[in-house]
C-alpha cells in the first residue's frame, strides 16, 4: 500500500540486496521442513515452500503464518490450494489479537508451533518476520531439538 500511496511517477525508489538466510537449498528431501512466518515474513518462506515442492521435497513441510488481526492472512487460499495439491505440506495461519477465521487457530504463531511439534529434533526450521518473534522462535526451537545449524532466520528490521 505504501508505494501505491506515497509513490509518485518519477520518484527514486532504492531496493537493497537480498538479505537473510531463508532459501530452499535442494538436498535433504526426507528432513521435515518448519517455516515461522510473521505479517509480511510469509513471503520469503512462500518461496522456499515452492521450491521445495518443486524439487521434490519428500519430508513434511509445516507453514505457520502468524498475524495480529485476521485481515493481515494474505495468500491465504493459494496456500490452502497446495495443502490440498501436496499430501506433505500443511498451512497454519494463525491470529494473536483478532477472532481467528474459519481454518484459522487462535494464538502466536511460535506458541501454536512448540504446541503441535515439541520435539524439533532433526527438522529444518525457518523464520522470517518480526525480529523479536525471530530471535524467540530461534531459541526455543533449538531448546526444542532443532539444530543451530539447521535454523535459518530473517529478521524484518
């Protein structure tokens, strides 16, 4: 909104290099994949959930998108449309300060996940988002199993 908005015909928009650690790297195609969204943190890792699904990725793939009101869940029905496409992706979204929508759970998005997946150990995990949610959501899933080494996280500074 804020270009369409603010932008006008002629202004200098500056765009920064790609940041952050959030990608599908191929390889691996059994490990379970984790990915931790918040508002517009859910793009990158609509990204990686494509390019996993791409290339074949075998092992589970859990996408929990968190947001405060309901009217922040964007993508919402593309991303139920490859629930219903791939038996091993599943899509989560989830509202902390709204009344959730049907499909959607009620809650932090971090909490709901340490919730349905206490044991991490062995996944891939990715967060990307608010950084605060990101540096929680970066230890408690290693306290939750996930390795240091197999957490990807980029905060949205």
């Amino acid at each position: 909104n804020w270009m369409a908005e603010h932008l006008k015909v002629g202004d200098t928009v500056t765009i920064s290099e790609a940041s952050g650690d959030c990608l599908y790297a191929p390889g691996k195609p059994e490990q379970n994949i984790l990915l931790i969204g918040t508002g517009s943190g859910l793009a990158p890792l609509y990204g990686i959930v494509r390019d996993a699904l791409h290339n074949g990725h075998r092992g589970a793939i859990h996408l929990y998108h968190g947001c405060a009101l309901a009217d922040g869940l964007y993508m919402d029905e593309a991303l139920r449309d490859l629930t219903r496409a791939h038996p091993n992706f599943n899509y989560f979204p989830c509202v902390s300060r709204d009344e959730a929508p049907t499909g959607a759970r009620r809650g932090r998005a971090l909490d709901i996940v340490l919730n349905d997946l206490p044991d991490l150990t062995g996944w891939r995990v990715f967060l990307c988002g608010h950084p605060g949610m990101v540096k929680s959501g970066t230890q408690k899933t290693f306290l939750a199993g996930a390795s240091m080494s197999e957490i990807h996280a980029d905060p949205f500074t």
